[in-house]
C-alpha cells in the first residue's frame, strides 16, 4: 500500500486556510484520492469538548494549561485520526498543527517555543507533516478580514495586535527553519492563485 501524505495548513487568523483546505480536497477526490479533513483543535469528539474550553470558555487559562489542551487534543487527533489514515495510503488535510502551537503558545503567550514543540512532538509521537503550507497575511489586513464578516472573535482572534504581529513572526521563522517542509504563499493573492501555487506543490509530492 502507498503511504499516505500529511498535509498542514498554517497561518494566521482570516488567512484563508479553510478556503484553501476545501480546494485542495475537492481537487484530490476529483483525481481518485481518498482524502480525510481534520483540524487542531476539534478534529474529533473528545476534540470539540476541548475546542470549546480552550477557545469559547470564560475565564483566564493560563499559558501552560493552554498549551497542555493543545497538546491533549493533538495526541487523540494524531492517534484515532491522522496516523489509521496515513496507514490506510489516505492524504490528510488539517487546519493548523504543531507550528500553531510553537507561533500561538510559544511565541503569542511568551512561552519557550522549543519547549513548546518538544512538547507537541510528544504528544504527535514525533509525527511531522510531509508539506506545510504557510499563508501569511499582515496582521491588520486578516484583522480586517474578520471584521468584514462580523465575526465573534475567539479567546485567542481577540488578543491585541502584537500578540498576532509575534505569530506571524514565528511563523514566518519556522518556515524559514524548514524550507524543505513549508511552502509559504503570499494569502493576499486571489484565491484561485493561491490554490494553484498549492496544487503544484502537492503534485510535487505525490509524483515522488
């Protein structure tokens, strides 16, 4: 059986991940692939539950609890959703991984990002995607975004504009770390573009 292929979306609030995720699938199953969706948090019941605390929830968390849900979330996710589905030779498309966690928690929260990772790379049993794909947008321009849709802003969309501006930071480091995995595409290109920078990546990948 082929093996199968991980891929990450990652970026900051109003990028255009969920845009782009669905693209990409209706692409794949239009090719013949079998193709399975997640997203961190919330890829699974036990992950909703945690969704709605770590982002919906009144009250403080504080940064290492945060960063534990994360965690917590990602192991069940990687562990009854993401690898069953690599075994089975299935492309997984997930809305935001580890990197989420080091820019969010380690770089948003002022956290040690390594330790952060290290951290997330336990709880995924060292699992790294095969391709990141990175949207970078300023920070004021997903801002505006948001409010063009009159979102209610979660627990971490409401923070103050520095806290995003450290994101997309660490972001931007992260891939500049691993040129190999990330694929880092301008998010301010029309979206049709967008989804064909990503499409020939992918083709990359699935050629090898």
């Amino acid at each position: 059986m082929a093996p199968g292929l991980f891929i990450t979306l990652e970026g900051g609030d109003g990028s255009g991940k969920s845009t782009q995720s669905v693209l990409l699938e209706g692409w794949l199953v239009d090719d013949g692939r079998i193709v399975v969706h997640s997203r961190e948090p919330g890829g699974t019941e036990l992950g909703l539950e945690l969704r709605e605390i770590i982002l919906h929830s009144r009250g403080y968390i504080a940064p290492r609890a945060e960063a534990l849900l994360y965690a917590a979330d990602r192991a069940h996710n990687v562990a009854t959703i993401v690898r069953p589905s690599l075994a089975r030779g299935e492309i997984v498309i997930q809305d935001r991984y580890l990197d989420s966690s080091v820019a969010y928690q380690g770089a948003g929260r002022v956290l040690d990002a390594v330790e952060v990772r290290d951290l997330s790379l336990w709880a995924a049993e060292g699992l790294l995607p095969d391709l990141t794909i990175l949207l970078d947008l300023d920070v004021a321009a997903g801002r505006a975004r948001l409010d063009a849709d009159d979102k209610v802003f979660d627990r971490l969309e409401a923070e103050k504009d520095d806290f995003h501006t450290r994101v997309r930071d660490s972001f931007l480091a992260l891939a500049a770390a691993e040129p190999e995995r990330f694929l880092v595409v301008d998010a301010t290109l029309p979206v049709d573009r967008i989804a064909t920078i990503i499409r020939s990546r992918v083709s990359t990948l699935l050629a090898l």
